[in-house]
C-alpha cells in the first residue's frame, strides 16, 4: 500500500477540504459514472429503501442516486456540505466517517466513492459502514489501484494530503476484515480500458454484503 498521511487528526483534514471546496468547487462525477455505481448495487427502479453516501463531497452522486432511494450524505467538511445543498435534495448532515451518527442497521445501501482512501481512521470508518448497514444491505466501496498500468510509465503520485493507494490484494485483504465481499468491479475512465486486466485497472469497486460477525457489531 502507497500511503500519504499528512494530517493526523480530522479537524486538520477537514479544514483542508474546507478551503479545497472553497477555492476550487467540488470534485463533479459524471452521470454516467453515478448510474453506473447504482447499477452495481443493483439499483435500477425507485423505491423506498435508504442510502447513506459516506464522504459525500459536492452531491453529485447524491443527485442521481435520490431519484432512485431516500440518501443521506455525510461529509466532514461543511464547505463540502454547502455546495452539495446547491446540488441535491438529499439529507445532509456533518460529520466523520470513523463515528457516524446514525444507529445500527439504518442503512439498505452504504457508498463511499473516492473518500474511503482519505479517511484517517480507515479501519474504524469500515467498521462504522457495516455498522449502519442493514443486515441484508449492501455497500459499494470505489478505491483506487496502486498497480494502474499508466503508473508503471508514471509513478503513482497523491492529489490530496491524505491519501492511500493499494493494489487488489491489498484492498481485498482490509475490506475483508471488515465486510464480506461480493464482487469487485474494474474502472477505467477510458472506454480502452475494458481491455485492462482487473489487477491494473484505474479503481476498483468494491460491492459488499454486511459482515455479521459478533465482534464488529459491538
Ligand atoms: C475526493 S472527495 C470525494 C467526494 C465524493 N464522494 C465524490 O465522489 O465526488 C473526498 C471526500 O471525503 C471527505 N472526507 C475525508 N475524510 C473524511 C472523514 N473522515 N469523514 C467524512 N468525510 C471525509 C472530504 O471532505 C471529501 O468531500
């Protein structure tokens, strides 16, 4: 695992962002990539059901997916929060991903997509995913890949202070500690990239059912 950590505590990171969000905007996802993160969930048709978006940044994912489902979206960053209110409908609230203010099982569908690899509390923001997830729910975690075949000509280089970068493997091995993995998907931003091997591709989604194991529920 590839691993830049320069903040040590949440209130530095997210104060980070803040000021990220404020000079630049937020980080837009296109439609295409948002339905396509529904798909794998197995979303196709609006219900009822609840979805809790982990990191949520802008709102855009959120846009999309609350013309399917009732969305929550949390985001340590209240500059984040700001933008996606312009964005979407959904439920906004401020907070951390290693402690989140929601009981157990309030979730069907938990997303984490592009934050998961800056949280500084990796393992105990799994844990708190599986947590909130109901127990038949499903979770889709999008990391990025240490081995992308463009980093063996470029070197794998970090865009934000925290950040981590691993390979299948890697992910496989620490995901699984925490949930039970049902699939992962390969992502490329090129249509070329269908061709890439799942080990070098550009990310990874990674669809997941609840761990029931007693230990994590506590
Ligand atoms: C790269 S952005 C991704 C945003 C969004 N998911 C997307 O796909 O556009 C990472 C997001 O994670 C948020 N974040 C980082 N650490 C966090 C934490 N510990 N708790 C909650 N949000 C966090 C940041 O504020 C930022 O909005």
């Amino acid at each position: 695992m590839i691993e830049k950590m320069e903040f040590k505590s949440d209130f530095d990171s997210a104060k980070w962002y803040n000021k990220r969000f404020s000079e630049f905007g937020a980080f837009e996802t296109s439609e295409k990539y948002n339905l396509l993160m529904l798909e794998w969930l197995g979303i196709k048709e609006k219900t009822d059901k609840k979805l809790l978006d982990v990191g949520c940044g802008g709102g855009f994912f959120l846009k999309q997916a609350e013309k399917f489902l009732n969305c929550t979206g949390i985001d340590f960053s209240k500059e984040a929060l700001l933008q996606a209110k312009k964005n979407c409908n959904s439920k906004l609230v401020l907070g951390s991903a290693s402690n989140l203010p929601f009981k157990n099982n309030s979730f069907d569908f938990v997303v984490c997509l592009g934050s998961l690899e800056h949280f500084i509390e990796i393992e105990k923001s799994l844990k708190e995913m599986n947590r909130v997830l109901k127990k038949n729910g499903k979770i889709n975690l999008f990391v990025p890949n240490s081995e992308f075949i463009l980093f063996k000509l470029n070197p794998v280089t970090a865009h934000q202070p925290n950040e981590r970068f691993a390979s299948l493997k890697e992910w496989e091995k620490l995901i699984g500690k925490y949930l039970e993995i049902e699939s992962v998907h390969k992502f490329t931003h090129n249509p070329i990239g269908k061709l890439i091997p799942k080990n070098f591709t550009y990310s990874f989604s990674f669809i997941c059912r609840g761990c029931v194991r007693s230990e994590l529920l506590l």
